[in-house]
C-alpha cells in the first residue's frame, strides 16, 4: 500500500510539471505574438488612429497657378492675353489677396539666359484670375513666376516654363561681374554686398548717381511704395529671392536692401528704382561661395 501511494504521487507530480511546462511555452508564444504585433502596428490602426484623432483636419496651405495664353501658340515679339488662376489644392479659386506693395500679383518674366527680365503686374478679374498682356523679345523658354499672398497666407511664388517659338537668344554662361557698376538709363549704380557667402545676412547697397555728372541722386521717387526693389535669380532660376528695402522712404543716393543667399552658385540681381518718373532697371551678376 505504501508503495502505491508513492507511485500514484510520482505520477501526479509527472503530471503537473509537464502541465506547467506546456503553459509556460503557451505564455511564451503568447508574449512573442504580441511584441510582434506591438512594435510593427499595422497600417489599418495607423489610419484609424491618424483618421479619429480627436483635432479638427488642418487647412490646407497648397496652392497651384495655371498659366494659360489666348494664342494657341506663343510667338516672339506678338502680344498675347496671359491668364493666372490660382486655385488651392483641390481646385476651387483662391478669392481674397493681400496688397504686396500697391499689387495684387507680380508677374516675373525670364528667358533660359535671363538674359531678358520683366516685372508686371496683372489685372486681377475676381474669383481667382488674373490677366495681362504679355509679349517675348525672342524664342526659347521663359519662366512665369507669380508672385502674391493670399489673405491670412504668406509671401507665395508659382511659375511655370512655356516655350516661345521664334528665333532664340544665345545659350550664354552666365558669369559674375568682374565690376559691380552699371549705367542705365544716364544712371550710374554702384552694388556692394556686404557678404557672398550662402546662408548669411547680407546687406545689398545701390549708389545712384548721374551718369554725366556723378552727381548723387538724392530725389528717387516711390516705386511700388518703396525707394526700389530687387529681385533675385539663381543662374538655372530655381531660386527666387523677391527683396525689399530696409529703408522704404529713402529717396537717394543710397538705397539698401536686406537678404540671404540660399546655397552657393552664380546669381543674376535686377534693382529697380524711378526717378523723374521713370523706372530703370538695373542687372548685376554674382558668385556666392
């Protein structure tokens, strides 16, 4: 009897560890599974979570400009009606515009070379569009480059490249100036850059003088409610830069402006200014390091 009962105790204790050890490697498969499962969510519970957050959707901030012309094919030296609609990313029309320096729109036109440069500003026809005559002073491609800010926005630029048809202007290297003086339009203008190197502050200043007489012009007249405004080309024209005067009220012979160069390479600057109701417009090259 003794004997029995020790037997029939071995064959429970047999019995409960091998139970124990099938639950053991249950609760293993168990925990393995669900750190699987833990640390690579799938995309449904992704998209659940991003989808019932909780906060309202933000607006969205993406806008589009379509560029279209009234001739069905654009020609050097032909006038054609350009239409801008500018439209948020799902299509329906951008309506309430902030006023940038008395405009609406600036309009920015460039060839491949930039070597030809236009600043123009189109009517603004209401729900979204805006129009103007524009014309080419040679073939090749051109780039549209709209620039505005829509109400309770920030400062947007949209372009686009057309192709002209027509005799093109020479595919040049565009190279930095070996001499930061102009004369245009009987003006003579001296640049200095405070820096050329990218990403740093650096302070643009224009000398305006006569160009007979090097006398100082110190009556510029407002243009587009500042002393002048510059405007800013990478050498392929991938970066704009759309630049105003620190000092708005200055009339001449200084007039200075505040910006940065986004990387190195070589840039094309336009400065604009009037003076006896007369705008001019004049180019400068550089090479940021």
């Amino acid at each position: 009897m003794y004997m029995h009962k020790i037997g029939l105790i071995s064959v429970m204790l047999a019995v409960l560890f091998l139970s124990a050890c099938s639950s053991v490697r249950e609760a293993s498969s168990s925990k393995s599974q669900h750190g699987s499962h833990g640390t690579a969510p799938s995309p449904a519970s992704t998209d659940e979570h991003s989808g019932h957050g909780g906060e309202m959707p933000k607006a969205s901030t993406n806008l589009k400009a379509a560029f279209t012309f009234g001739s069905t094919s654009l020609q050097a030296n032909e006038k054609s009606e350009l239409t801008i609609q500018i439209t948020d990313d799902a299509g329906k029309a951008v309506t309430d515009f902030q006023e940038n320096h008395e405009k609406l729109l600036h309009l920015i036109i460039v060839n491949h070379n930039l070597s030809s440069f236009q600043h123009i500003h189109p009517v603004y026809q209401g729900n979204g569009k805006f129009t103007v005559s524009a014309s080419f002073d040679a073939g090749g491609d051109y780039k549209l480059i709209a620039d505005f800010i829509p109400s309770g926005g920030t400062s947007t630029t949209l372009s686009q490249w057309v192709k002209v048809a027509g005799k093109e202007a020479e595919h040049t290297v565009l190279k930095a100036d070996a001499k930061l003086r102009q004369e245009v339009s009987g003006k003579d203008v001296e640049l200095s850059l405070s820096s050329l190197k990218a990403k740093e502050e650096v302070t643009l200043r224009f000398t305006i003088r006569d160009a007979q007489t090097k006398k100082e012009i110190t009556n510029l007249q407002p243009y587009l409610g500042a002393v002048g405004h510059v405007v800013i080309l990478s050498a392929d024209a991938e970066q704009y830069i759309h630049v105003h005067p620190l000092e708005e009220k200055a009339t001449g012979p200084l007039a200075k402006f505040a910006t940065s160069f986004p990387e190195a390479g070589i840039y094309k600057l336009w400065g604009q200014f009037q003076h006896n109701g007369e705008v001019f417009t004049v180019p400068f090259v550089v090479e940021v390091k």
